[in-house]
C-alpha cells in the first residue's frame, strides 16, 4: 500500500514539474528523495 502510494505520488510530481529532458528528470528525482527522507525521520 506504501509502495503504491510512494508511486503515484512521485508519478504526480514529475507530472506537475514538467520535466522536459534527462537531467531535469534527475534533478525531480533528487529533490522527491530528499523530501522523503526528511519526512521519514
């Protein structure tokens, strides 16, 4: 359930961003695994 959740949330994410190339992508991806680990702990 977790698993799915964390999924359409970072499906949304890049979706609202717009990540137009590779590392925009990369810089979307970074950004949503900082997020989560700030609110993991």
């Amino acid at each position: 359930m977790i698993r799915i959740l964390l999924v359409l949330i970072l499906l949304s994410t890049l979706f609202l961003s717009g990540c137009e190339c590779v590392s925009g992508f990369g810089r979307d991806l970074q950004k949503f695994g900082s997020w989560i680990e700030r609110n993991s702990s």
